[in-house]
C-alpha cells in the first residue's frame, strides 16, 4: 500500500519511539516546521554518563514551533535529521524556549557533534 502524498518513510534510530525499534521504517508527515534557519545556537552539554545537545531558536523559530505545539498537544512531534527518525516526544507544552534532546545510543555523542557541525552554530 502507498504513503500517502503528506508522509514518508524514514528509519527510527537513537531514540526510543513508541512501538518502534532502532531499524523500523515509521510514516511521518512532510510538513517541517523548523530547519537549520530557525536555529540561533547549538551546543553539546555532556553531564554524568550522558550527552545533550541544545538547540537554540530564533524568534520565528520559536512562534512556529509553538504554534505547531498548540495545535499538536498530546501528538507526537517527529525530529527528523537526514531523513532519520531522532526521536518523537508527545507534546505536553506550547511555548518551548529550546529544544534539548537527550542520548540514549552510544554513538550519540558522534550524532551531536555531527549536527552542531553541520549547523554551523555553537
């Protein structure tokens, strides 16, 4: 059976995703609703046994992805990164100020890297 037009497919990797493992194809929607423009600042924070990595926003970055968030409360929200599924955290808020993601894979560190550089920001 075909995707429909507003989706595709993209592999679950790094993070958990509800009823998916690392490896499984998961339909998502097309619609982006940030890219690397709306990204002001990106850094790595490595605490204990684990590495974060925060995104900072632009001020358009941040309405777009509030408004997306209200109108999405209780939906999964998909970060997508070359065409991977990072993780898809339920919405439970509206007005996020930065996004930071926590790694559960040991390659993470390298994948946090790689975005900050590929970003240009930090």
């Amino acid at each position: 059976m075909a995707e429909p037009q507003d989706r595709k497919l993209v592999p679950v990797t790094h993070f958990a995703a509800p009823g998916a493992q690392a490896g499984v194809m998961v339909s998502v929607l097309n619609d982006v609703i940030l890219d690397s423009r709306a990204i002001t600042d990106a850094r790595i924070e490595h605490r204990s046994d684990r590495t974060y990595l925060h995104l900072s926003l632009t001020p358009e970055g941040k309405d777009a992805l509030s408004d997306a968030c209200f109108s999405h409360l209780g939906k999964q929200l998909a970060v997508v990164y070359e065409d991977r599924l990072l993780c898809a955290p339920t919405i439970v808020d509206w007005e996020p100020e930065e996004l930071i993601f926590k790694g559960m894979n040991a390659d993470w560190p390298e994948v946090a890297a790689a975005m900050v550089l590929r970003l240009g920001k930090g």
